[in-house]
C-alpha cells in the first residue's frame, strides 16, 4: 500500500526496521500438516456453483483470501507447495480478470520450477489468453478472440526448443483432444458433488481443485480446437525423434553361466502369475487346495501373499475383478488409447476413444473413471514384475499383493484397517527374510494428503482441523510400523517409487519416501533423454533416477504396453540391483546402492541428478 508522507529520516528508518521485523515474523513451515486448514461452505452443488458466476466469484474470492493470507502470514519451505498455491493463484487471476497479475505470476511459477521443460512451457495458455482478451475483448467465442488467441500461442510456441518440450506439448494436445464441457462436468458431479452433499463445504485441497476446472470451463474449453491446432503445427514442425540414453546403458545378463539365483519380492498392486512361467518363486511346501500347508498362516502361498484393502491375508495374487467385470477388457483398452495420446501414437485405440469421449454423456463419467482407474491398479504389479526380471535369468520374483482403492469415493481409513495394514507390512518383510529375498520393489506409498482426502470424501475426521489431526495419526500409524519392519530386515534392499505428485516426500510426509533407512533407495524418474520428466517427486531422500517415461513391459494375459511414472523407474532401478546381486550374492544392501550411486552419470546444473548406468555400474563390479 503506498501513501504520500513527509517521512523524516529517523521515520523513514523505523519504517525499515518495521519491514524488517514484519518479515522475520513470518510463521516456519517446514511440512505440509503445518499449514492451516480452511473450508468453504457451498450451497447446493459444486456443478450449480460452477455454473452461477455470482456464486463462483464469491467461492474465489474467499480462496484468494485465504491463500493470500496463508503465503504472507507463513514461511514455506517448499518449492512445490509454493508452486501449488501460485498455480491456484494464476487460475484466480484469469477468471477473476486479473490480466495485469497473470504476467508476474507466471513468471513467479516459472523462478520456482527447476524442470526446464515444464518451465519453459508453464502458462502458455494463460498468456495467450490475456493477449486475446488485450486484443479481441472478452468473448472467448468471436472468431476475433480465437484468432488472437492462436495468434499470441503460435507465436509463443515457435520459440521453444522442441527437443525439450515435445513430450510436455504432446501430452497436453493428447488432453485437450479428450476434453469436453461433458467429461468435466461429469468429473464434478461423481467426483465433488457427493462430498459437498455430505459434508456441505470442501477443504482448501478441493477448493483449489474446483478453481481449476472452473478456470478450464471458462478459459479453456472455449479455445479446445485452437489450442489441439496450435499444438499440432508445432509438433508437425519438429518430427525428429527424442535422444533415447537407455539402449546403451543397458545389460543383458542372459547367457551367463555364472550367476546365483536371487529371490526379489514385487510388492505391489498383485501380479499375473502366468505371464512369468518359470520365473516366479515356489513354494514347494504349499498346494493350491485352499488349506494353509504349510502352516505358515497365509492359504495356497505358492508363488507368494496378498493382502486386500481392509489388510487381510487373501490367497488371490491378482486382485479379482469384483464389480468391475465385464469392463476390464475396455478399460485396458481406454489405457492403451491415453498413452497412445499423449504420446503422438494414432491408434486405433486413440481414434476410439476420442469418438467415446466426445459421445459420453456426463452422468458416464465416473463409471468410465472408476473402470479406468481400476484397470491401471489391475496392470500395474505386472507391469512393474516384468521391469523387473527382464534381462536376468536368475532371477526369481516372488509376489506380495497389497490392495488400494480405486472407487471414485474411495473407502476410508479407520484405525482399526490402519493397525491391520500395519500389521501386514511386519508380517510381509518376515515372509520375505524367510523364503530369501533380497530387495523388494514398492511403488507404491501413503501421504497424509491421500489419507485426508479419503477421509474428507466420505464426510469422517469432524471438522478439517480435526480430520487433519486424525490422517496424522493414521499416517503416523502406518509410517512408525513400515520403519520398524523394513529395519528389521537389513539384508533386504528395498527399493522404491518417489512418486508422481512433483513434490518433496518429506514436506508432503509421504511413506516410505520420508523414511530414513539404509536399506531405502529412493528412485526418480526421467525419461529417455534422462531429463526429469514433469511428475516426479524430488527431495533429498531420493538416491537416483532411472528410466519412467513410456517404459514398455507386460500386463495381465502376456501383452504388452507402455506405462509411465516412478513406479516403472523403481523396478529399472530394482532389475540392476537383481543383476548386481546375482553376480556377486555377498554384497550387502549399502554396498548395493554405493555402486549404482557411483556408476551414476551427473548431469550439469542439474543439481541432485543421478542417472543410472547399469553399463557402468556392473562394469564397476565386475573391476573390484
């Protein structure tokens, strides 16, 4: 706020030291659950509000308030959270006619990302729009408009360097081919709807995701066709093909006659065992009768455990179809459609899915999104289980199913299935030391925010203060009983997925990625190039990067399809650490993780990079 004062200069000093003091005051925040909790209350529907701009200012202007107050009032210590609220910001300004805030707050984003190519490409779109609204006014459906508008992109695209922003801008077409006025709404009404009915308000969390898609209503729904036009010339203009740094660096221990076997457990989402004949663990001491044999307390326990989502023992390594049958085949094919998409692959699979997408009504939606969503957790042990083994004929995997939630409103945590799981994970590490494991594969984890959500989706945990108290002790439950029972393993190495959210693991207290443990190798993603890729987690606990961009292996019934995310950069990380071991079984889990460290490539200026080099590393083993 400036004033005009004849200031004198001892005034003008106190005014200094003011500043000062004012500045210093601010609150530390040094993880996630320190920040506070707001809600808004909503009367009727998210859908009605979103479609009642009175209503909708009002909603935005009281999330304004409070992140404005929040970011002057606290000291963050995270770049990503900052990120998060300037983004929910940025959105604000745009629906909120802000054009002379959009700029700055751009450019604020962009100084916190250290991701070139999400830098480079960061609010695009919202620049663009504000130079058509400078330009054409502010009917985003005159012909005036959408020409500025592609004009302004165009021109804002042809200066980037397409070798490093391709994937981004391939992605972000893929999207915006699917998008319609129906899939969002439906998204509201399934996803939104149901909690404001039981609950009649929403968390700041919701509240930055309800800004977002009234953001995307009304700024980029209108525009769909310029921007997939836009989108397209750029990319038509640079076909050549991504720099892939993986085939080299690659080993292939197939043929080697002096090799050990080596037990690695998949501890995920459940595997299709009949995808891996003869490569799988056996236990000779179990048959598949339905009794426990062997005593050991788990039922037909042949190729290994499972778990389901309230953490009981279950015989079923893969998890059954339940009310998703009939659908699954759709479904798997609807995944294979996305990543055809947004990876410039124009499939069959593609073509169908844009005429489904563009034929589904909104009340489609969430069936569509729980099938979708279900066919992903279906895959993805299997997927990860074929990363894994390929290119070692020693190796064995050993299956450990756990179960998460794929309904649109996903089932709660209680303390009672939190005590269960946490039982579970003492239970699944003493099956591991018993029939021999040596690392174990978890992409996978928990983070406050899942849990709290889950909670908030199903109107439990009292009022927000009150539920983030209790996703603390949930959280605190589960992440007390994973660090006790991985330390009680310490010739396991356990390798894990950082995550997807472009986060640091510790400020957002995600398990096991906040866990400092030795027998822990954190794993980050980059994609063929080696460049981090726009989802990939970050922080210090994270030991090295390894290949998690389109990574192709197997999915249930033996086909194949490519997959990104940390979780297909842990089992990268995870197949040399299965070949370090079966050529030399002695070495222990710190030994393991110093070698892939030291045969590592650094990248400059890229601070924290480590890409892995199985090339080198076993080149390493193989001189010492």
């Amino acid at each position: 706020m400036a004033h005009v004062l004849k200031l004198t200069r001892a005034a003008i000093l106190g005014a200094l030291l003011l500043a000062a003091a004012v500045a210093s005051a601010k609150t530390p925040v040094k993880t996630l659950d320190d920040l506070p909790r707001h809600t808004y209350r909503i009367e009727g529907t998210v859908s009605g509000m979103l479609a009642d701009m009175a209503a909708f200012d009002a909603f935005c202007a009281a999330v304004r308030a409070d992140l404005e107050s929040d970011m002057a009032t606290y000291e963050i210590g995270d770049k990503a959270a900052v990120q998060r609220m300037l983004n929910t910001l940025l959105s604000l300004d745009l629906v909120q006619g802000r054009d002379a805030d959009v700029a700055t707050r751009v450019q604020e984003v962009r100084a916190l990302e250290d991701k070139e190519a999400t830098r480079l490409t960061t609010g695009l779109v919202a620049l663009a729009w504000v130079a058509a609204r400078g330009a054409a006014g502010t009917d985003a459906a005159t012909p005036a408009f959408k020409s500025a508008f592609r004009a302004a992109l165009d021109k804002a695209l042809a200066g980037l360097p397409i070798d490093l922003v391709r994937d981004n801008i391939q992605a972000q077409k893929g999207r915006m081919e699917i998008m319609s006025p129906a899939l969002l709404t439906g998204m509201v009404q399934s996803q939104l709807d149901p909690i404001v009915a039981g609950a009649g308000e929403v968390s700041s969390d919701l509240a930055g995701q309800i800004v977002g898609l009234g953001s995307a209503m009304r700024t980029v729904l209108p525009l769909r066709e310029e921007l997939v036009a836009s989108y397209a010339g750029f990319l038509e203009a640079g076909q050549e093909e991504k720099a892939d740094i993986w085939a080299a660096r690659d080993v292939s221990l197939e043929g080697r006659a002096d090799l050990k076997p080596v037990t690695i457990a998949i501890w995920d989402s459940g595997v299709d065992t009949g995808v891996f004949a003869g490569r799988l663990f056996t236990n000779a001491a179990e048959k598949p009768n339905g009794s426990d044999d062997d005593g050991n307390g788990f039922v037909d326990d042949i190729h290994g455990i499972a778990w389901d989502y309230d953490g009981r023992a279950v015989p079923e390594l893969l998890h059954p179809l339940g009310d998703q049958a009939g659908r699954l085949e759709a479904a798997m094919k609807s995944m294979k459609a996305f990543t055809d998409l947004t990876s410039g692959v124009d499939s069959p699979e593609a073509s169908a899915l844009r005429r489904q997408m563009g034929e589904m009504a909104p009340a489609e939606v969430g069936p569509f999104m729980e099938s979708l969503s279900f066919a992903g957790l279906h895959a993805h042990g299997t997927h990860v289980a074929g990363i894994a083994l390929a290119g070692n004929p020693a190796a064995q995997a050993l299956v450990a199913r756990i179960s998460f939630d794929y309904h649109t409103i996903p089932k709660a945590l209680t303390r009672e299935t939190a005590q269960a799981h946490a039982a579970s994970y003492q239970r699944t590490i003493d099956y591991f030391r018993a029939h021999g494991v040596r690392a174990a594969n978890m992409s996978w984890g928990w983070s406050l925010k899942e849990i709290e959500s889950a909670l908030e989706a199903n109107n439990l945990g009292g009022t927000a203060t009150e539920r983030g108290k209790l996703a603390a002790e949930l959280l605190g439950i589960l992440r007390d009983a994973m660090q006790k029972a991985m330390a009680s393993a310490p010739d396991i190495l356990f390798v894990a997925a950082a995550g997807n959210d472009d986060n640091d693991v510790e400020f957002d207290q995600s398990i096991p990625g906040s866990l400092d443990l030795p027998n822990l190798m954190m794993v980050g993603a980059v994609d063929q190039a080696g460049r981090r890729t726009s989802f990939t987690a970050s922080g210090r606990r994270v030991r090295v990067f390894a290949n998690g961009f389109e990574v192709e292996s197997d999915v249930p019934g033996g086909q194949r399809m490519k997959m990104s995310g940390t979780s297909m950069a842990s089992p990268n990380a995870l197949n040399l650490v299965a070949k370090l071991l079966a050529a030399r079984p002695e070495l222990a889990p710190a030994q393991v993780v110093s070698l892939i460290e030291r045969g590592a490539d650094t990248v400059d200026g890229q601070e924290g990079l480590k890409l892995m080099n199985p090339k080198r590393t076993l080149e390493m083993l193989a001189a010492e």
